[in-house]
C-alpha cells in the first residue's frame, strides 16, 4: 500500500516506444529523489490544474533490455502533450513487481490488466466508513497503539493508562458504535459513535448549548501512523453527523485533552464551540458543542 504525498518532476523526452504498444508515457525526472520501489502502481497525476487517472512504472524496462531506472507515467484514457511539462503524480497502489515478459505481447497483456485494475481502484472512493468485524479489532488495536505512541511522544498524558484497551472496542462493537474508516482495503482510523447521555458530560465546569436534548458524541477517534494528513478524522466526525442527521439528533458534542492541539484544531475548523470542562475518567478535558449541521 502507498499512501505518499504527491511526488513533482518534469516530463523528460523518452525513447517513444511506449506508443507502439498503445500505451504512451511520460518519462519523468522528479525534482527530488524518491524512493519508491520498482513496480506497476495505479496513481494520480495532476498537470494543467486536472487530476487525472494514471499508471505509474518505476523500473528499468527489463523486457526491452534496457537498464536505466526510469519514472514513466501512462495518464488513463487520454494522451496528453505532457513533455516540458511540470506535474505531479502519486502512487496509490502498487499492482505488481517490475517483470522481463518473454514477449512484447506479453508486456501489453498486462499493461491493459493493470489498467483495468488501476480504474476501477482509483474510480472507487478514497475511503470508506464501515463498521468493523471482529475480526477487523486487531488492526483497530493497532490504530489505537500508534496513536497512544505519538501522543506520548507529544508529551500528552492522554491514553497513556491503557484506556482504549482491546475490552473498550468489543464493547463498542457490541453496541453498535464501532466506527472504521477503511482505506485502500486496509483499516486506516477508528471512532466511536456514540448516541444518548453521556455520564461524563453531566458535570460540566461552563455551560452547553443544548439543554437536555438528545446529542451524539464521538469517542476515541484515532488515525494509523500511515494516514495522517488524509482528513480521516474530519471524515469520520462527517459521518457521525450524517448519522445523527438521520436520526433526528440536532446536537454534536465531543472532549479532548486541553494539550491536544492537532484534535483541538480539527474540532474548532469542525465547526465546535467550546462549552467548558468536564472531568473524564480523572482528567480535565475541554468540552464542545455544535449543532449538527443541518446538510
Ligand atoms: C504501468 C506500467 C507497467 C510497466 N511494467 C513493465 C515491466 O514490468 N517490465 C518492463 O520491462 N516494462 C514495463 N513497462 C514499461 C514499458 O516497457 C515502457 O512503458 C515502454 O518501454 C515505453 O518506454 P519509452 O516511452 O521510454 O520508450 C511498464 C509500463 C507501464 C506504464
């Protein structure tokens, strides 16, 4: 699985051969070295202000007994007069290792498997929220200790007691509030989703906005080390909004630790006031409110 940030470069001239096959490519020279294994990927490319489809080869093109490590880029239905050109490109998924095919005729079999593949994989939306199975918990469990791990690194004294633990999630689970985000077929972020009162936000040191209506809460959100910066957290607090939207609940409260300033950032760009304090499982926490938005 690669989850890289976008990769920039110039497309440089290339020996040509890529048309006789059908399948021409823009021969780029990144900008700065990269290391990504040699391989078929599907990708994104972006030139001219579009986002387009694409394949990615990294390899020395073997089959044409060529030996040159090159970064060749097939944009996906479209041919596109890319030489000169500044663009950027990012893999997403890499479908196969670098191969010698015995026959040209080999080499464009697979070039249009991978393009199959590469469309229908970059067609289908980035992530996806579901509710995990059981046996999708160890990789929670793995979300959540990357998570505990960076907040320690921070210096942050959240979840360092050993909440959430493994017992937290299937109860989760068993109630129906277990949230997923998966990307990329693999298990990216966590959440729970949590409808009616919480307990710890009986006692609140301020004032909430709503006053004894029914409201959602998200607990426990936590993103894998890989797939930061993606907005899985803002994706997931989105979700739980639509949930509540859907069941008729009008408010949207969530705490965080007052030094969590990643999660306090998103919660305030989400839209939340901050209300007050609330004292959860023996700590301080900043408590907020939103009303859910109403599309
Ligand atoms: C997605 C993709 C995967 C490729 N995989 C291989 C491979 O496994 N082995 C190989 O020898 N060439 C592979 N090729 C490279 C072709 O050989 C290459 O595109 C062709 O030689 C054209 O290169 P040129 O435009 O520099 O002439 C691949 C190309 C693409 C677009």
């Amino acid at each position: 699985m690669y989850i890289t940030n976008y990769i920039t470069g110039t497309v440089i001239r290339g020996l040509g051969n890529g048309h006789k096959f059908g399948f021409p490519t823009a021969n780029v020279q990144p900008d700065f070295p990269v290391s990504l294994e040699k391989g078929a990927y599907a990708a994104w490319i972006k030139y001219d202000g579009k986002r387009k489809k694409a394949m990615l080869y990294v390899g020395t093109r073997p089959t044409l007994n060529l030996h040159e490590l090159t970064y060749e880029i097939h944009v996906i239905d479209a041919n596109p007069m890319l030489y000169g050109k500044h663009i950027a490109f990012k893999p997403v998924y890499k479908l196969e290792e670098e191969k010698k095919f015995r026959t040209q005729k080999g080499l464009i079999t697979a070039l249009n498997d991978y393009k199959c593949t590469a469309k229908s994989l970059l067609a289908s939306s980035y992530s996806h929220v579901l509710t995990p199975r059981l046996d999708d918990i160890d990789d929670v469990m793995k979300i959540i200790g990357q998570a505990k791990r960076r907040m320690k690194e921070q210096g942050l004294d959240q979840w360092q007691d050993g909440y959430p633990d493994e017992e937290t999630i299937r109860n989760d689970k068993r109630k129906h509030q277990a949230h997923i985000v998966r990307k990329w077929f693999e298990t990216a972020a966590y959440a729970a989703i949590v409808f009616g009162e919480d307990p710890y936000y009986e006692n609140i040191d301020g004032k909430w906005l709503s006053d004894g209506e029914p409201y959602v809460v998200v607990h426990r959100l936590a993103v894998g080390d890989k797939y930061l910066g993606l907005d899985l957290a803002k994706h997931l607090l989105k979700f739980a909004e639509r949930k509540a939207r859907s069941r008729n609940v009008k408010w949207f409260r969530i705490d965080t630790h007052p030094d969590n300033i990643p999660m306090g950032n998103l919660i305030r760009d989400f839209g939340f006031s901050l209300c007050g304090t609330v004292q959860v499982r023996g700590g301080m926490r900043l408590a907020y409110e939103k009303q859910v938005s109403p599309f």
